[in-house]
C-alpha cells in the first residue's frame, strides 16, 4: 500500500547542504503497522513528508496505492491520513466543528460525515465533549480529536508522526488501541517514533533510520538476529555507536531491504 | 476521491473560517468596541479643530460676561447694537432691528443669509468680576469698566493695549473720569448715534436713550490665553465696539464713509478644513477597516501554522487555493463588519455632534451618500484583505506575521496621509495609487463631486490589485517554503527556476500585468510630456511601448524560464497556408472596422458614453497636428507598434497563460483585458471604446489560437490600425469623394451589408486556412520539459 523506493533528499542552508536522506526503502501493506524507528533527526519526518508530497524527494519516488505522490496529488493525498505530534486543533471550534470541517476538506458527502462522526465518537469516547470548544479540552483530549480527525475520511493509509509525545500511559494506551483498532481495519499503517518499547509493543515490522539510511528492516526476530540484540534499545545504542554496519550499507545500495516486492 | 468545490461545501469551508474568526475576543474587540471608542474621541478633536480653525461660525457662539460694576449699565445694549452693525438679518437684535445703517439694511434685506452667520453672543451679566466664570469657561470674555486710576495711567503712558478697545479715541480720554454731566454733554461721542436713534423713533417712549451716554468710556476684557474660543469672543468683542464707534462717527460726520473697510468672509476657510475634514473621515474608514482585517488575516494564516493545523490542512486533497478563498471571504466579511460598525458609529457621532451638518450641509450625509462609502470601503477591503493574506501567508508565526505588517500598515498611512492634503487633486494618476485612490474617491463622494470616469479607474485598479496579492498570497499559502524543515523565504520565491516552461502560468500574468499597469500608465503619461517636440513624444511613447508592452513579459519569460516561441506563438505557419490567412487578413482588416464602429455607436446610444466635445475637439487638434509628421512616422507609432506590442502581450503571453481554460474563456477573458488596457491607459477614459475594443480582441484572439502563430494577427492589427489612421488623414479626399463617415453616425447600410460580407468572408479564410492543421487545443495542463 505504502511504498518508498530509494529517497533521496537534501536541505541547502545559506550554501550548507544536510543530507537528510540517503536512499530510504521500505514497503507496507494492508493490515500492517511499519515501525520507522530512530533518534531525532534521523529523517523520520522528512520520510513522512515525502510519502504525503509536502516535499519533493530529490531523486526515487514514494507511492500510495501504486499511484506517486507530489505536491499535486489530490488524490494520493485523499487516501491518507495523517496524525502527527505538531498537530493541533482550532481552539474556537467545538469538537463536532472541526471534524466535520475536515470531512469538508476531503470533500466526504455531508450523511456518510456524520454516520462517521457517531462512529468515531463512540469508538474515541468523544461524546461528552463534542460540542465543547476545543480551547476547553486537556491533552489527551485533544489527542483523541486529533486522531478521529484521520479517519474522517476513513484513508487506508495512516501515517502516525509520533504519536503519544507529550502523552501520559492513560492517553497513549488509547493511542495503542487506535492503531490495533486501525490494524483490525485492515489500514496500513506508519508509524514514526523514537519510543522504542511502545514500538516493540504495536508494530509488524521495523525499520530502523539513521542519519538519513535505514540500516535495518525487518521483523523483531529478523533484526533481533542480524543485531545480535534482544531489545531494541540496545540496537539502537549499538547502530549509534558503532556507526554504519556493513551489511546496511549493502541493503542501502541495492535499493533497500524492500521483502514484499 | 476527487476534492470537487461544490457551493454547499464552499459555504462550509467559508463558515468554519468565519466561526473561528468571530468566535475570537480579539476579533471582536476591534469590531465592537474600538469604534465604540474611537469615534466619540475623534467628535471631540474634530470639534476642537473646526472652532479653531474656521473662526465664528454657525452653531457655536460665545459668551460675553458683564462684570458686576456695570450691572445698571446700558453697555449689553451698545453692544447689541453693534451687533446689530455688523451682522444679519436674522441674528440682528429684534428691537433695534431698524437702526442699522441704510446701506447694510439694504444688504440684509436683498442678501440670504450666508449659511456661516454670525452667531449672537450671548451676554450674561456676572455677580462679581467674573474671573471665576472665565476659569471656569462659563464665559469666554469678560468685560468690566477700568477704574479711573488706571486708565488715567495708561493713558498717559500712551499704551496701546489688544485689551482695550477705542482707547485711542480722543474724546474717550477727555471724558474718562470725568463727572456724569460731562459724559452727558453734547461733546459726548455717543451722541451722534443716539440722536440717530432717536430720529428713527422706534423704541418704546419711556425708553431714556441719554442713558445710552453712559457707556461711553474705556473697558477692559480678560479672556483665557491660548484658548481659542476665548480668542473668537475677544475678536466678536472688539468688532462689536469697532462697528459702534464708526457709527458714532458716521453720525456726527454726516454721509462719512469711513476710508477702509473690511468685509471678512469666512467661507474659503470654512471649505478647506470641510475638505480636509471630508478626507479625514473616509481615512479614519479605511484605517479603521485595515484594522478590522488584520487580526482575521492573521489569525486564519500565520494562525494556523501556530496552532498546527496548517499541516492538516495542506494535506488535505483540496487546494490552498480554495483554502484560500475560503480565508479571504472570512477575512473581507470580518472587515466590512468592522467598516459596517465603523461607519455606524461614525454616522451616528457626525449627527450626535453636529459636525456632520456643519461639514456637509443639512442633506449630504444621506444614506445614499453613506452606502456608497460602504461600497468603497467594499472594495478597498477586498484589496487590503488580500494584501495582508498575502503577508501573513509567509509567516511562520503571529510574531514574524506582526513583524511584516507592522511595515505594511506604516506604508498604507503614508499615502493615506498624503490624501489629507486639501489641495490634493484626484486625477488619473492618483487614481492608480492604492489606498489613496479610494481615500480620495471616498472624499469626492462626501463633498458629491464624484467623476466617475476616474473613479472607474480607481475601482478596476483596485480590482487588478486585489487579485494580484490573492494570486500570490494562494502562492505563498502552505506553500513548500513555508513549512518546517524547508529553506523558504522570499529569495527562493523569486529566484530563477531550473526548469524550463513552454507557457507562462496564470499567477505569473497576474502579477506581470499589475505591474505592467500602474508603470505603464504612468510612463505614458509623463515621458511624452518631457517633450516639446511632437515627433519626439511620438518617439519615446513608441519606446515606452515597447520597453512596457512587449518588454515586461518578454523579460519575465526569460527570467522565469519561459520558452519565448511557444508563448508568443512565434511559429510562421507553413508557407501553403499563408494565402489563405493573408486574404483573410485583408478582408478582416477593411471590414473589421465597420462592426467596432457600429458597436461603438450602439454603446454611445445605450448612454454608456464618457467623451465629451472637448475631446472632439483636442483630438481634432491632434489630427492637425499629426498631418505635418512625415507619415510612415504615424503609421509607425499607431499602428505597427500597437501591432506588435499588443499582439505579443495578448495573444502572446496573456491567451498562453490562460491555457487551463477552454478557448472560450481564454479568447474571452483575454479579450476583456485588451479592453480594459485600451479604457483605462488611454489619455482619455473612454468608457465607449470598452466594447469595440474587446471586440478587436476576441477577434484577434481567435485567429491566434486557430493559427497558433503571432503574425496574422499582427497584420491584422496594423492593418486595422493604418485604415483607421488614413481615413482621418485623408479626410479632405474623402469628402470629396462623398465617402466620409460622420463622427458619431452610422454607417449607410450598404457599406455595414459589404461590410458584413467581407468580415465572414474573412473569418472563412482562416478557418479554411487552418483546417486540418496541428495546433494548440485549450484547456490542457503542461507537461515539464525534461
């Protein structure tokens, strides 16, 4: 469903060029939740962005339901939805407002909105703010509006920009059940964070991003034996201190660990 | 799933936009409260301003206070008297209504009434010495007898005080201190004008008119310094007695007219300040409206990224242009509430004041006058709102948009300002100038002296701006640069791009036309004039078309990359084709006329005419005048050059442009334009040539899309031109040949059937000359050259 084949992006700064990503592949079907794991600044968003076409790649492509993203891609942009730690919600607007102000904005005829909406609103507990004003609510609140604003127009992909920052384990547990619940939906599903235990927990498989390479792809088991880690934090601390291991540096120039193509 | 606008939807989009707005505290402080504020604060200063500035006037009037020593004396009615003197008609005092002089009788019974009569004092007498009362502004002047030491003393010393009136009066010092029979003698100075009195016979019998003797002798007057109101009693104080005294004088000498007299109107003044006033206002409107807008634009852009919801928004599968549009409808709709409340709150201080029938009369400020203000500010908003969209669009934060606007607003006042300027005239220049234009047409309105002409300019200037700055505003909204983790800024926004382009996008025509406009209209309006000579202004006006017209987009098609032979359809066509698009050209080129001239006509007729017969007449002059020009000069200036510049600009850059549209609307709107340049740059603002002009263009914009090449259309054009110019040269011939048209006539049937005849054989020719052939089909998309 998701696929990105060998991005490449760089940022130019007042003459400075940051390699933000140096040919990240990886792939992600239906039903399935793809962990895209790394420190900050590892190109996590810039990824992210990339598949939802808020940016050029400089070189490879990214697709969505086999068709390429870009910044004129109205429809690719129409099967995704995007939840991201930066978002937040008009504070003037109740709850019942602003989300069916997003079905408007993916143009979803007015009776399938508000079928949707009782949906999401038993499905996220919304009910007893609905129709409060969203300056009113607390952050995991927020968090769950934030979430039933994706799904307005039911996409079958879901992009998740680290999703539980800021959360505490009452609001992140509800982010857990969202994505098993997006899961059941048969969506596939990015998930982006730096959170290496709720990742071991939700995800199918991994993909592990440094300084702009994906070093590992795979499953837990998968890269727990090309590791020799258990635990993910340790694979985390041993890719960062020993650098670029040779067998990535491989699965980086054949065009990435890419197992379902 | 396709993001289709439908207008429900749109209606949404616009609600949730104007929700967020007015649901905001900020918001509606501006809209609610500052004009609740604002207005009654500005009555006070502008009241402060008309008293200083216009003097005695009509609906003010001051208060003379009479100090308590004079309680018993016959000085309030000496003073009325002079009043009576100086005065009219109807504030005269009654009852010695009949005593002024013959002369100022006979004015005041044939004379109105100017509309800033005098107002009659009033005179109140004091309990004490009344210094209190001045403090305390109760009175503006007080008046009291001098005591005898004082005025003996001055008097010696010779001192010549503003304070004291007449005191140079000779008699006055002989009488001063004098004992009572004295003042009653027959050398009393006063008694000139009560034996005048007296001969006149109209008061009341029991009336002792010696008592009016009494008054004779020197005052003095404490007025508050520096207080305007105070100044004006002093100065109505001081006429008053100067009008008795020349009575006095004219009574003892009789038929004496004194050498110099002095006949002050305060009209001219009045109508400045009137003037200044009217600008004042509309400028207060529009700043006020500016404000209403700011916070919205603010909130719904730069807001938006703060919040975080901007990248919810831009991935969204509907387009920021619509986004947009949705932002800018909530903005304008925010700002003309605030213009609504604004100008009910201003109508109601005008009328609450008074100001309003001091500065316009009893029926100017009718609601007529006060919609079309609103609809002014209709417009100025649409421009503004626009404008702030997009600066706001670029920042990242409330800050950094505060930051820009802050330049902005100071920039906006600048010419506002300048408008105060009573001399200020509202030309067609002035009219290209944003802000201004509607600050000055807004005055134009207040004073009803609105030419309309001039003010068509302002409106479609202000038009062309407004979609201009929404053009990039829908540019700059969400646009890659303005999210995070990217290089924007405004550099790489205008910086040449990597790729090259066959045609020019709609955004890059809007904005090199609203460039082009305002330069254009103003490099052809003063080069030429830099000349004497007539051929050198034919010259330069040449240059500037070429370096304006054809120069501008030329250039931004380089700088942007565009390639030159796809979008001004350099093509020559194939050699075969050319015998049939030349006839067709031909036929066109002497038939074409005939239509525009009787489309011409037909908008005269409909009244929708604006030349007046002095135009006639100057261009009659100009005729002359261009007759002793070598003649391939002419046809070089007029009709080649327009040829060629205007068909590269039209049919050229602007028809490539509009290749997202059907060819319809392309040849449609392209047309438009070309009529809309030919109003509005031409010296005269000719609304008739709207029509046959646009007509030329959508003629001319056919045959370049159906040829897909420049050429014949610049043929044609020249062609079109060079008949029009010779059927004027050789007039003479021509009459006497008994074929001339007559100005403003219509053309005899036979020629309007040839006429007709030869248009459609024309428009044949190139249909069959293109028949078959490749070309350009609108609408399509461009695809990028690798």
């Amino acid at each position: 469903m998701i696929v990105a084949s060998n991005l490449v992006k760089n940022f130019r700064w007042s003459g400075r060029t940051t390699q933000a990503l140096r040919g990240v592949s990886f792939a992600v079907p239906a039903g399935e939740v793809f962990g895209l794991l790394g420190p900050n600044g590892a190109g996590k968003t810039t990824t992210l962005r990339i598949i939802m076409g808020l940016l050029r790649p400089d070189s490879g492509y990214a697709e969505i339901g086999g068709v390429r993203t870009g910044p004129n891609s109205a429809a690719v942009r129409a099967n995704i939805g995007m939840v991201s730690t930066n978002d937040g919600v008009y504070p003037w607007l109740t709850v019942r407002e602003m989300l069916m102000y997003f079905a408007d904005l993916y143009a979803v005829p007015f009776d399938l909105a508000r079928e949707r909406l009782d949906r999401l609103v038993q499905q996220l507990q919304l009910a007893a703010f609905l129709d409060q004003r969203c300056c009113t609510l607390s952050t995991g609140q927020k968090q769950r509006v934030i979430l039933a604003r994706g799904l307005m127009h039911d996409p079958p992909v879901m992009l998740l920009d680290e999703p539980t920052r800021g959360l505490d384990v009452v609001g992140s547990q509800t982010v857990f059940e969202f994505i098993f619940h997006l899961k059941q939906l048969g969506k596939a599903v990015l998930l982006s964070t730096h959170r290496l235990d709720e990742a071991e927990r939700v995800c199918d498989r991994f993909g592990l991003l440094h300084r702009g390479d994906l070093m590992y792809a795979g499953s837990l088991a998968e890269i727990r034996e090309a590791t020799q880690h258990r635990h993910l934090t340790d694979m985390f601390l041993s890719m960062m201190r020993d650098g670029l291991p040779p067998n990535a540096q491989q699965s980086a120039a054949t065009g990435g660990p890419c197992p379902l193509e | 799933m396709s993001a289709r606008v439908t207008p429900a939807r749109m209606i949404r989009l616009c609600l949730k936009e104007l929700r967020e707005s007015l649901r905001d505290r900020r918001t509606i402080v501006t809209l609610v409260l500052m004009p609740l504020l604002v207005y009654p604060l500005l009555s006070l200063v502008l009241n402060r301003v008309l008293l200083t500035g216009t003097g005695a006037k009509s609906g003010t009037f001051v208060t003379i206070g009479v100090g308590q020593e004079l309680s018993d004396s016959m000085l309030p009615v000496l003073l009325e008297i002079g009043f009576g003197q100086l005065g009219y008609r109807q504030t005269a005092p009654l009852f010695l209504e009949e005593i002024v002089d013959d002369r100022r009788r006979g004015r005041s019974q044939t004379d109105e009434p100017p509309a800033s009569a005098l107002p009659r004092p009033q005179i109140i007498l004091l309990p004490d010495n009344g210094r209190t009362a001045l403090r305390e502004g109760t009175v503006d002047v007080v008046i009291s007898r001098q005591s005898p030491e004082t005025e003996m003393d001055r008097a010696s010393a010779g001192q010549n005080n503003s304070d004291r009136v007449g005191s140079e009066n000779q008699h006055e010092d002989r009488i001063a201190g004098a004992p009572e029979s004295r003042r009653r003698s027959r050398f009393n100075p006063l008694r000139p004008l009560v034996d005048e009195i007296r001969a006149q016979n109209q008061l009341a019998e029991d009336f002792d008119l010696d008592r009016l003797l009494d008054a004779v002798g020197t005052y003095e007057v404490r007025y508050r310094d520096r207080d305007a109101q105070s100044e004006r009693a002093l100065q109505l104080l001081e006429r008053m007695m100067t009008a008795i005294n020349i009575q006095a004088v004219r009574g003892a000498l009789p038929g004496y007219v004194p050498p110099l007299l002095l006949d002050a109107t305060p009209v001219a003044m009045q109508a400045n300040y009137a003037e200044m006033l009217a600008t004042m206002i509309p400028l207060v409107l529009v700043l006020m409206t500016m404000a209403g807008a700011v916070y919205p634009a603010i909130d719904l852009t730069a807001g938006e990224r703060e919040r975080g919801t901007m990248e919810a928004l831009i991935v969204s599968p509907t387009s920021t242009a619509v986004l947009l549009l949705a932002k800018y409808s909530a903005v304008v709709t925010v700002s003309l509430l605030t213009a609504l409340a604004n100008l009910a709150a201003m109508s109601v201080t005008l009328w609450a004041s008074g100001i309003g029938k001091l500065l316009f009369g009893d029926g100017l400020l009718s609601l007529g006058v006060i919609g079309t203000v609103l609809a002014l500010l209709v417009l100025f908003t649409m421009f503004f709102a626009a404008l702030l969209l997009a600066v706001t669009s670029f920042a990242k934060s409330f800050k950094e948009a505060q930051a820009y606007l802050i330049p902005l607003m100071l920039l906006a006042l600048t010419p506002g300002v300048m408008s105060l300027m009573p001399g200020l005239k509202f030309t067609g220049l002035l009219a290209t100038v944003p802000l201004v234009n509607i600050v000055l047409l807004a005055r134009q309105v207040l004073v009803g002296a609105a030419e309309w002409n001039t003010a068509l300019v302002a409106i479609i200037c202000n038009a062309v701006y407004a979609l201009t700055a929404l053009v990039v505003a829908s540019r700059l909204f969400g646009s890659d640069a303005s999210m995070q983790g990217s290089q924007g800024s405004w550099g790489d926004l205008l910086m040449r791009p990597l790729q090259v382009k066959r045609y020019p996008s709609l955004d890059q025509m809007a904005l090199t036309m609203s460039a082009m406009f305002p330069l254009y209209f103003i490099a052809s309006s003063v080069l030429p004039s830099m000349s004497r000579d007539l051929s050198t202004k034919l010259w330069i006006s040449a240059a500037v078309s070429f370096g304006l017209i054809l120069g501008l987009p030329v250039w931004v098609a380089w700088y942007r990359r565009i390639q030159w032979f796809t979008t001004f359809r350099l093509q020559a066509g194939r050699l075969s084709q050319w015998p049939l698009w030349l006839s067709g050209v031909v036929l066109l080129g002497g038939s074409a006329w005939m239509l525009a001239h009787e489309i011409f006509i037909a908008a005269q007729m409909l009244g929708v005419g604006t030349i007046e017969i002095e135009h006639f007449e100057q261009v009659a002059m100009f005729k002359d005048q261009l007759s002793s020009l070598p003649w391939w000069l002419v046809m070089f200036v007029f009709a080649l050059t327009p040829a060629l510049c205007e068909e590269g600009l039209f049919r050229g850059f602007v028809l490539s442009s509009l290749h997202r549209y059907s060819a319809v609307w392309a040849i449609g709107l392209s047309a438009i334009l070309f009529g809309l340049m030919h109003v509005l740059t031409s010296n005269v603002l000719a609304v008739e040539r709207f029509l046959p002009t646009t007509f030329m263009g959508l003629l001319l914009a056919w045959i370049a899309l159906r040829t897909g090449s420049i050429w014949p259309g610049v043929a044609l054009h020249a062609l079109h031109n060079g008949f029009l110019l010779s059927a004027s040269r050789f007039e003479e011939q021509l009459r006497q040949w008994h074929i001339l048209v007559e100005e403003g006539k219509h053309l005899p049937p036979l020629w309007l059937a040839l006429g007709a005849v030869a248009f459609a054989a024309g428009c044949a020719a190139i249909w069959l000359g293109t028949r078959g052939a490749e070309r350009v089909r609108y609408p399509f998309e461009e695809s990028p050259i690798e």
